[in-house]
C-alpha cells in the first residue's frame, strides 16, 4: 500500500472520528437543558395499591438479597412483588420466601417451560404481568441485582403521572467494584450517549428511544395492548424493543436520570 492510500485512510478515520465527536459534543450540549434528576416524592393516598413490581430470577442468591430489603422498603403504592424464577438451583427461592415472611406483597411462581421463539428474560416478566393483579394500575420490572432505595415507587409513578408517561425507565447510579468495570462502564455510556440521547432528554423518534430494564414502568392498560412482552419475545435487549415498540404505536415513553 503506498503513501497516498495510508493518507486517504488516515484522513477517512480523522473524518469519522471528528464526526462521532461532534455527535457526541452537540448531545452534551443538550444535556445541559434536559430534565433534572428525580427527586423523592413521599406517597399519597391516591397510589394505595397501584402497582404490582415483577422480578425474574435465575440463580440469583449471591445478588438478590439488597433487591430484595429494597423492596420491603417500598410503601403502601407496591400491592405486590411477583418473583418469576425460573428453576433457579442455589436457592434463590429460599430468599424469596424467607422475605414473604416479613412481607406478604412477595409472591414466588415459577415460569412455565420456555416456549419457542422466547428468551428467557422476557418470557419471565411476561408471565409476572399475566399473574398481576388486574387492580393494579402500573408494572414495575425490577431485577434481581438492583438496590432499590425507599420512595422509589411513588417518585415513579408521580413523574410519569404528571408528565403523561406511559412507560418510564430510569437510568440508574451503578457501583462499581472491579477496576475492569471502572475502564469498561465509561465507554459503554459513550457508546449509548453516541446512539441515543441523554437521560432526561426526550426522544422524538422511536427509532432513538432508550429505555432501561433494570427498573421499567408500564401503564397495564399499555402493556395489555401491546400484548405483553410478546413483541420483544426473542429479543436480548427486551427493554429497548419494548419502549420502541410502544413508542411506535404512539405511547409516551420516558427515559430519566434516576441517579
């Protein structure tokens, strides 16, 4: 390869790279303008058993016991939490009925097999929405290695109930234990900082929406439309097919800093 070919590839790549960061700078930017943080809000008597929370388990014992104190923590709009495990062996069905005795909200089933054309991760959350109580008017998937901390629930519901969300994701505060972590977390967000908007920013397009599984919040009537999670059957990424999915079909859709 001559001179002039490594002087075109090296001006191609220079070209690229000022692009990515000139995307990256002008979402920057906006983030200066986007929706702050949620704050704590304390609960109110017209969220009295509004929500059923569903967590899909597999083996998850050495993780699940702050999700779990986080959970029983959460006030009177929580009327259920609805563990799905799915045939975990290392007894994590053990630590869900040790806290359901402590808690009666907390309710352990078992999904079915794994039907063709699922992954496992939906196929849990959409058998925890099939077994929720018709009274609820909200789902919360929550899983099994978050912390949730107390007022989470009514801090959601408020938000998404006063700026007209039907399905609302947080973005969360991660803690980092490995160095590992501390390289490859940073470059994963400017990664998704790169293909989608800032937390708090709203998304016009479905194409761009971002959403976040770890703590996701769907009106039941929305997610009773969109056919549960079938839509996002075999997806790995179940959470960001399902938001687009409701976007697309015209629902509101959140993607806000819950740090």
């Amino acid at each position: 390869m001559n001179l002039t070919a490594l002087a075109a590839i090296a001006l191609i790549l220079l070209l690229c790279q000022g692009t990515a960061t000139l995307i990256l700078l002008a979402r920057l930017f906006k983030g200066a303008t986007r929706r702050p943080p949620l704050v704590k809000q304390e609960p109110t008597p017209d969220l009295l058993g509004k929500v059923s929370i569903v967590v899909p388990t597999l083996n998850e014992v050495e993780r699940i016991a702050p999700c779990l104190e986080g959970l029983t923590r959460q006030s009177y709009p929580v009327r259920e939490i609805i563990v799905v495990d799915s045939n975990s062996e290392d007894g994590t069905p053990e630590l869900v009925k040790e806290a359901g005795f402590f808690d009666p909200r907390f309710r352990l089933t078992n999904d079915p097999p794994l039907p063709p054309g699922w992954v496992g991760r939906p196929w849990a959350l959409h058998n925890g929405f099939l077994e929720s109580s018709e009274h609820s008017e909200w789902i919360l998937g929550i899983d099994a290695d978050t912390r949730p901390q107390p007022g989470l629930v009514e801090t959601m519901v408020k938000a998404a109930e006063e700026e007209g969300y039907d399905l609302l994701s947080l973005s969360p505060q991660f803690i980092l234990q490995d160095p590992g972590e501390w390289w490859l977390q940073p470059a994963l967000l400017m990664t998704l900082l790169y293909r989608c908007e800032s937390a708090g920013v709203r998304q016009p397009r479905p194409e761009t929406v971002m959403a976040n599984g770890q703590c996701f919040l769907v009106r039941r009537s929305v997610l009773a439309e969109l056919g549960g999670y079938q839509g996002a059957a075999s997806s790995f990424c179940d959470d960001v097919t399902l938001a687009r999915q409701a976007a697309r079909a015209g629902f509101s859709v959140g993607f806000l800093d819950g740090s």
